[in-house]
C-alpha cells in the first residue's frame, strides 16, 4: 500500500504539516520567546569574542598596553559565563518545549486511532500506523532537541559574522565573497537531492515496520506452512531497500561537506593573502585580520550545520506531512455534532428502514433490507460465506453507516447517538475472546471499570464461570499476555462473555462464540452465553445452525438481502432455502462426527 494515502486531496502535505505543528506549537509562544532570547544572548556574547580578541592584539600587543589586555581578559571571562549561562538556560527550554510537544502529538495520534472506524483500519496498513507513532516521532524528537537550538543559532551567528565582517573592513569582505557563488550552487544542489533522499528513507522505514508487524501477528501461519525462509528472504530485500536509501543520503553528504571544508580553507587563504598585504600598507590591524578569520569560521561553521540540520529537518518535515496527514483523516463514523440525549439505558429495540450498503459506495453489500427486532427478542442470522451477516451485524453496532437507509434503536438514528451512550447500549462479543495484557480481573472490568470486586464476582458466578477462575493460578488476579495467550480459546471466550454480562447492555451483537471450540468447552461456553442472553436483545451470526435451534427468530441472509425468516420449525416445514441449508448442513456434521 502506498504510503500516499495517508495525504489529504487537495492539500499540500508540506503546508499541511508545517501548519500543524505551528497551531500546536502556538499557545506555548511564551517558553520559545524566552528559549530564541536566551539563544540570541549567548550568541551574541559568542560573536564578541573576536572582538575582544581584535582589541587585545591591536591595544594590549601591538601598542604595549598591559591595561588593555586585563581588561580583554576580564570581558573574554565575563563572555564566557555569559554564554555558558545562557547557553544552558536555551538547551533546557528548547528540550523542554519539545518533550511537551511530543507529548501531546502522541496523544493526538492515539486518540485519532480510537476515534477511527473499522473502515479506516481495513483501507490502513497497521504497519504504517505504528510506523507515525514510533519513528516518524523519534525523528521530531531529534530536531526538536537539537535542530531548533542549531538553526536559530546558526542563522543568528551567520547574519551576525557577517554584519560584522562589513564593519571591519568591506574592502577584505569583498575580496572573501568570491566563494560565495560555489558555496550557494552546492547548497542549493544538495537542498534538491538531500529532501528527495530523506523522503525515500522514511517511506522505506515504514515498509521495514509493516513487514516485522506482519510477520509476527501471523508467525503461527509462517511456521505452519514452513515458510520462515521466504519471509526472511522478503525482509532481507525490503531491508536491503531500506539500506539503500540510507546509503543515499550518506553518499550526498559524503559530497557535499568536503566542498563546504575546502570553500573555508579557500576563504582563509584569501583573507590571509589580502589582509597580510592591507596589514603591510597599515590599511588594517593585524587584530582585524585575525578576528576576520575568526568570522570567516563563524560563517561556514552556521552554513556546514545548517545543511546538517537541512537533513534532519527534510526527515522530520516528511514525518510530520504524514503524521499531520493522518490527523487531517475524518472518521467515516464520525461523533455527531449535537448528538440526542439519551437518560439511562434504552429497551433495545432494532430497526432498519430500508438499508443499502457497500465497503465499496459503487458494490453494495446490502441492498434496501427493512427489518425491525423487538425488546428482548434472540435473532439469529444465518446463510453462506460472503451472505452479508456480518456486514448486518458491524451496521448494527455503528461501526459503518449505511450507505443508504437508517438504522435505529428504540427509535434513535444511531448516527444521532454520542458513541458513549450507544456502547452502553449495544455490545459487540466477537467470535475470538480478545484480552488485554494484564490480570483477568482488569480484562472483566474493561466493559465497565466503575465497577467493584463484588460486582466482578457476582457476575462471573450468575455465569457459571467463578469456578473456573479460582482454579487459574492467582484468581481473578491472573496475569495474561497480549491477547491471552497463556488461556485457552474457550477460557478466553468466557472471560469476554463475563465483561459483556458485566457491562449489562440491552443489546447484545454475537459472532457465534462457540464455532472453533471443542465440545466440552463448546457446551461450557454455551451455557455462559445462555445466561447471558436472558432477558437482552440479541443478534447472533451463527456459524453452526444449531444455534437457530434455540432463536426466537431465524433470518436467512442470501446475496445482501434477508431472502426468509421465521422460527426454526417454521422455516423447516417450509422446504425452502433455510432448509436446505439446514439439511446440507446435519449431513456434513454426521459425516464430520463418524
């Protein structure tokens, strides 16, 4: 996926980023003033010391002025407090200006990624996403720490020599500014090549991250199918584009510093040349030769560290296009704008006033489907791979909006319903009990984190599954890793059945919970499911049809449309699609169980 998605149409991500970062750097206006005065003082003081260095060879050496040297002494010490003062007091704010900034841009992007539908997330390469978040920061970080420090110091030392140089002597000034010429044709070379190099390297980064995040999310299946030495051949060409890249912009440096040293040697021989002939006819000091010299370095030091500093700020500009670029991104469900006031939880009636929908605007997925499901009922939806039933489900829990058509609880348009009030409404359990790292208990409070250690119990008891956590190492305590994989498929099952019953919703969405398990756990998760359902709307996605056995209601979803539905019984004695499907279905599970 090309990294050019994350660009908002229309805009120019350069400007989009650069905007970015000024509004959010904009209310802490106070702290940089004070960090560019302090920059500006320790700078200057530094620009004095050629000065006092021009006054002691011309006063205290040339004329025998011993008065003269204590006092050039005196203010040479007296400079280097002050920029050792000054120096220290700008490092500190800038660093700390910086590390706030981060601060808030990571928590900007982590709270656009939740605010994000599933839509998002599916066009999105997660690779990428972690990508924003780690390097693409990091690289901020590094000019944020030093190159802001460096460019304001630069650019100041850079006007400042300079200014300074035409005060002593324009005629040796003019003579030094035959290398200006080369040096501005290499700079501006460099500037071309150098912001095309650090935009390949950031766009080969995020290839290396998607790559190792894709490789260990789907580790089990590379060794399943032996495939270890393919993806290690796959990640040594993405590394080796990666190496490349960098190499680049090594190389591009590699020549262009050395014509910035020779240009500065060519300068000093210059001002050597003239200033020695000028100090032979008394046009000058040899005091001003030397401080000319010391500038001459002031000059092309600020010009080598800008066009270091060039790099990093090519590297980070391109980090934050991207980064701002995904910030730009409008959520495809997005929070409405006043959304209607809803007191307590709502009964729990579904309804949905002539529906069409496609990932695709242009292939719809659904198409005009009316349906309404009563407070209470349980619904199971059922019917082939690709029907549409799981499209029906992620339209009823929002998280897409149809493309045409209304979706409504208890007479609400979700898209009217803030996102907390419809979450505490309408609760998703997914076919794969999915757990956070960190104990059982946290993992039952994340639907509803109010709650008290009496309230988790008692929940895990009216489930029937209070045993089967006492019998885990530590309780409730129980430490698990990232997406529990120290629990089994059915224990992982029951600890998100437990969070769903703690968090008490009305409705209740189910990707049937018991498809891949084994039958001991199948009837153990199952009875959990029983007594979670009680009394709550429900709508299940059943994967075996025997769980429309036991449904209030059967829909049999065909080619985006409910082509039947009715009770179980109903639908067999009326020979049709549901039957058909429920005969095909018992003759593979007898085959399967003999």
């Amino acid at each position: 996926m090309s990294d050019d998605v994350t660009e908002l149409p229309g805009e120019d991500p350069q400007a989009n980023g650069l905007r970015g970062a000024v509004g959010m750097l904009a209310p802490r206006w106070r702290a940089i003033l004070v960090a560019t005065l302090s920059i500006c003082l320790f700078t200057g003081a530094s620009l004095a010391k050629p000065l006092v260095i021009q006054y002691a060879l011309d006063r205290g050496v040339a004329d025998g002025d011993r008065g003269a040297l204590v006092v050039a002494g005196t203010l040479f010490l007296g400079l280097i407090v002050v920029i050792y003062a000054f120096q220290a007091a700008s490092t500190y704010l800038v660093n700390r200006i910086g590390q706030d900034f981060l601060r808030e841009l990571r928590v900007r992007l982590f709270t656009h990624y939740q605010r994000m539908s599933l839509a998002f997330f599916g066009r999105e390469n997660a690779g990428r996403l972690v990508a924003r978040m780690t390097s693409d920061v990091a690289t901020i970080n590094d000019v944020l720490n030093n190159g802001f420090l460096m460019v304001v110091q630069s650019t100041l030392t850079l006007l400042g020599a300079t200014v300074i140089l035409l005060v002593l002597s324009w005629k040796l000034s003019l003579a030094t500014a035959i290398i200006l010429p080369p040096l501005i044709i290499a700079t501006a070379i460099f500037r071309v090549y150098s912001r095309r190099a650090y935009g390949s390297v950031r766009e080969r980064i995020a290839d290396v991250l998607i790559h190792m995040q894709e490789s260990f999310s789907g580790l089990r299946v590379v060794q399943a199918f032996a495939r270890e030495q393919h993806n290690m051949e796959r990640f040594g060409s993405i590394n080796e584009r990666n190496y490349e890249a960098n190499v680049n912009t090594v190389r591009i440096s590699a020549m262009y510093f050395p014509v910035v040293e020779w240009l500065s040697g060519l300068g000093i021989g210059v001002i050597l040349y003239f200033g020695g002939r000028q100090v032979a006819g008394d046009a000058v000091t040899v005091g001003t030769v030397t401080a000319f010299v010391f500038y001459l370095e002031f000059i092309f030091q600020p010009i080598q560290n800008l066009s270091q500093v060039y790099d990093m700020v090519q590297s980070a500009g391109a980090a934050l296009n991207k980064i701002f670029g995904v910030l730009g991104i409008k959520p495809d469900v997005p929070e409405p704008a006043k959304p209607a006031k809803v007191e307590g939880n709502l009964r729990g009636r579904i309804a949905l006033d002539d529906v069409t929908f496609g990932y695709d605007p242009g292939r719809p997925v659904l198409a005009h489907i009316t349906l309404g499901i009563e407070p209470g009922q349980h619904v199971v939806l059922v019917g082939p791979t690709g029907a549409g039933k799981s499209t029906l489900a992620k339209l009823m829990t929002r998280f897409y909006d149809p493309t045409e058509g209304r979706v409504e609880i208890d007479g609400y348009d979700l898209r009217s319903l803030a996102a907390k009030d419809l979450r505490r409404n309408v609760t998703l359990v997914p076919q794969e009990g999915f757990l956070f790292t960190g104990t059982i208990r946290e993992n039952i409070l994340f639907g509803r984190p109010d709650a008290d250690d009496t309230a988790v119990v008692a929940a895990c008891e009216t489930l029937g599954i209070h045993d089967f956590i006492m019998s885990l190492p530590n309780g409730y305590q129980t430490l698990v890793s990232f997406r529990g994989s120290r629990l089994s498929a059915g224990e992982k099952q029951l600890v998100s059945i437990a969070r769903a019953f703690l968090a008490d919703p009305p409705v209740l969405i189910l990707d049937e919970a018991t498809s891949s398990l084994d039958p001991a756990t199948e009837e153990q998760v199952e009875e959990a499911l029983r007594r979670l359902l009680k009394g709550r709307t429900s709508v299940v996605i059943a994967h075996r049809l025997s769980t429309a056995e036991h449904a209030d209601r059967v829909l049999v979803v065909d080619r985006g449309t409910i082509v039947e539905e009715g009770h179980h019984r109903e639908l067999l004695a009326r020979g049709g699609y549901y039957s058909a499907l429920y005969r095909q279905w018992t003759a593979g599970r007898e085959v399967r169980s003999a």
